[in-house]
C-alpha cells in the first residue's frame, strides 16, 4: 500500500503514520526527517537542503522529490510506504504523482485526518516531541507518566517555540490556501478517503484501519486483474514469436540487422579481398576445364549420333521399298475385282433386251433323186 497522509498541523496524523507502520510493516517517511537524515549524511542532495536552509529559503521541491524518490526505492519500501507532510501543496501533489507514476508506483490512498479549529489550537499548544525516539504527547489529553521526559526512552521533551496561538492562527490560514486545492486533487482521483480525527487516538486508528483494509483488498483485485491481463500480453507476444511474426521494434531490429548483413556482404573487408580473389581465379578454371570436358563429350556424342542416323536410314530405306511393294500388290489386288464388279453391275444396271423372235422357217420340201 502506498498512502499520502494529510492533515493540518496538529491533526494527529504524525502519531497515526506510527501506528500504520507497526501494523502493516511499511516504513513512515516523513520529509523533515528525510531533510535532517540527508543534511546529517551529507549526501549531495543534504548539502544543496542545508545550503537553503542556511540562507534561510525554503528547500526547493526539486530537493524534496529527489530525497523522496532515494527513499522510496529501498528495499524496506518495496511493499509500500507512508509518506507524512508532503505534498503541502498542488504542484507538490502533480510533482508527486509524476515521479510515483515513473517509477510505476502510483499511490492508493489519500488519507484525511479532519480536526476542527478550536481542537487543533489546543493539540498544538500542549504538543510535546521527545528529541531522542520523535515521540509525541500532549499536556492536555495525552500527558506522559513523568514530566519532561519520554516514556519510551527516557529522553527529554521539547516544546515548540512556534507552537503558540498566534503562530499557530497563521499556519493554519497557510494551510487552508495550499492544502484545500490538494484535497481536490485527490478527490477527482477517487483516492481521497476521510476520516475525523477527534476523539482517542484507538478510536481513529480502527477507522484509518477499516479505511486502509477496503483499499487494499481492492487494490489485491485490481492487481490480480493486471497481471493476467500482462500474462495474456507476454503469451501473445510467445505465439507471435514462434509463428515467426514479428511488429514494433523487434521487426525493426530485424530489418536492421539484414540490412547490416547485405552491406557486409556487398562491401567485403580488406582483409578478405585476397581470398576472394583467389576463389574468383580458381572458379574461372573450374569453369573453363568443365566446359572443354562438355565440347569433347558433344563431339563424341554428335559422331555416335551421326552413325546411328545412318544406320537407322539404311533400315528405313530398306522398309520404304517393302512397304511400296506390299502397296503395288494391294492396288492391283484391289483394282481387279474392282473391274468385274463394275462389269457386273452394268450388266446388272443396263435393261437386256428381249431377242426377237424367230421366224419359223419352212422347210423345203427336196425330192429325193432317185439313184
């Protein structure tokens, strides 16, 4: 879980970032003690806070951001965190937002600690901070068991010099103009949760906790839900792979790389020409050494082919005349018959005349000579 806690000063929300921490094991990252932590370290971020700071100018949210974004990226905040007093105004939410979102750690709550007016005024005036452990009392409804000193460790109460009523009016008109805007912000987001913030510090934390365990589930079912929805995009990008298309960069790292291979291919090193020279030579003699071999072997197949067509036409003549004597024979076989037939048929065709008939012929009568 990731939560931005919010709150005027005095709201309780420094004693309830604690209590958040114990319960969900997510570390309390509060910017002024980010601020002190890297002016202590003298990292180069510290020592550009502490030149500000010397100077009496506020710690640019450019600073700020940074030491946010060291913090929030070590191991112990891997799971989450709560980030106490910042952001304080708009551009410090939409700063924010831009480097969660970067870092793809965007936020889940918002967490508004409400406190009336009159309330906060007496929580201010009567705050007491231990120097050693930053435990928190009030003189008021929270007293410690020992006066000035810390139940937890033993060390001494402070009690802040700008912890008066005037400075305290004023502080909370600055907060009104630059946090009222945030709260907005946050509320188109749908991350704005409220919660009242009068009454025992038990009683506030069961309703920060109710709050925080809502988000969460929904956020275990949103993130669920992600990471199907990046399984189901990997196993695509598989099946696309091995069906061996390829889109975006990868086919373009793909042209990339063929283009290389040709350009290579066209352009050999220096190192090389030699060598291809002498295959060049050598491939030429290849060539011409085959092709004398493939003139000699027409040659002799042309001579081979020649006597076969000879012989072959010696044979064929031979069969031309049989087949022309075998054709005379057939014609005269065949126009025989053909005659008669012709004759036969005029014959046939023609009307024979009757013969006409004869004329009996009388015979003479002969007297015989008598001898």
């Amino acid at each position: 879980m990731r939560i931005v806690l919010l709150g005027a000063p005095g709201s309780g929300k420094g004693t309830q970032a604690k209590l958040l921490e114990d319960k969900y094991q997510l570390p309390q990252i509060s910017t002024g003690d980010m601020l002190r932590e890297a002016v202590a370290a003298g990292t180069a971020l510290g020592r550009q806070a502490k030149a500000a700071m010397d100077a009496g100018q506020l710690v640019s949210d450019d600073i700020v951001l940074g030491i946010i974004q060291e913090r929030i990226t070590r191991p112990d905040a891997r799971n989450g965190f709560i980030l106490d007093g910042f952001p304080r105004n708009l551009q410090q939410a939409e700063a924010l937002d831009a480097l969660l979102t970067g870092l793809g750690r965007p936020l889940h709550l918002a967490l508004l600690v409400s406190v009336d007016v009159d309330a906060l005024i007496q929580r201010l005036v009567g705050r007491r901070t231990c120097l050693s452990c930053g435990q928190m009392y009030n003189v008021f409804y929270a007293p410690p068991h020992m006066h000035g000193r810390c139940d937890e460790c033993g060390g001494r109460l402070r009690h802040r010099s700008d912890d008066n009523e005037e400075t305290i009016g004023n502080r909370l008109r600055v907060y009104e103009s630059q946090t009222l805007p945030v709260l907005d912000y946050y509320q188109r987001q749908e991350k704005l949760r409220t919660v009242q913030g009068v009454g025992a510090v038990a009683d506030v934390f069961r309703a920060i906790v109710r709050i925080v365990d809502r988000i969460k589930a929904s956020t275990r079912t949103e993130t669920r839900r992600n990471d199907a929805i990046r399984a189901a995009i990997a196993k695509h990008k598989a099946t696309r792979k091995k069906s061996g298309k390829q889109t975006g960069a990868a086919a373009a790292k793909t042209v990339k790389k063929k283009a290389t291979a040709k350009v290579k291919a066209v352009k050999p090193s220096a190192a090389r020409k030699p060598a291809v020279a002498k295959q060049a030579v050598t491939r030429k003699k290849a060539a011409a050494t085959a092709k004398q071999a493939t003139v000699g072997k027409k040659a002799s197949t042309g001579a081979a082919s020649a006597r076969k067509s000879a012989a072959a036409g010696g044979k064929t003549a031979v069969k031309k005349k049989l087949v022309v004597k075998k054709a005379t024979k057939k014609t005269t076989a065949a126009r025989r018959p053909a005659g008669k037939k012709a004759r036969v048929i005029k014959s046939k065709s023609l009307p024979r005349k009757k013969p006409a008939a004869k004329k009996p012929v009388k015979k003479k009568k002969t007297v015989g000579r008598k001898r």
